[in-house]
C-alpha cells in the first residue's frame, strides 16, 4: 500500500522512483527529481501526503509517523544501477558484511 502510493505521488510530482525498499525503521527510495523542485519541497510533500494517506486509510490498524528529518544523497547518473542495486538489496547487507557507511550513516 505505502510503496504503490509513493510511487504515484512521485510521479505527480514529476519525478521518477528508479527504487523503492523498506526495513522496519526506515524507508529509502531513489529517484529522479526534476529541477523545478527542491529536495526540499519534494521531501515534505512525500513525507506529508503518505502519512496522511496511511492514517486516513480503511484499515484503521495502519498509522504511519515519520522522523523530523530525512537523508539525502546525490549521486551521478552513472551511478544509478549501483544505488538501485544497493536499495533493492538492502535487507542483505547486513548479513554479508557490505553495508555501505555512506548509505548506512544516520545521526541522532
């Protein structure tokens, strides 16, 4: 339900979702913004309208609360199919020992 819905409201913000995965406490997509839109302004519309769109679902069981702030990382075009293989894959790195630093870096 959320990954469909991201999906769409990305793509009505004009930007394209190369990959989209979640663990538990946190989701991580990769997209193509279109240069109109700051990372900014694209973040707080996907932030806010898929928490409302969960909260205000049918299934009154699903509630879904974001963080204050987010991660961003850019990279080169030529660099995609590594970040979307890192994403699809991200359940995995874990358990093989090649988790990447700067994609794993979080502060609190």
């Amino acid at each position: 339900m959320l990954f469909g819905y991201l999906r769409r409201r990305a793509s009505e913000l004009g930007a394209k979702v190369n990959a989209l995965n979640s663990m538990p406490d946190h989701v991580r997509l990769a997209c193509s913004i279109p240069p109109r839109l700051s990372v900014g302004d694209f973040m707080e519309a996907i932030k806010g309208a898929s928490s409302h769109h969960i909260n205000h679902s049918a299934d009154r069981e699903l509630k879904l609360y974001w963080q204050a702030g987010y991660g961003v990382l850019t990279f080169a075009e030529r660099d995609l199919p590594r970040m979307v293989g890192y994403i699809q894959n991200q359940k995995e790195h874990p358990q093989q020992g090649s988790v990447s630093a700067k994609m794993e870096r979080y502060e609190e």
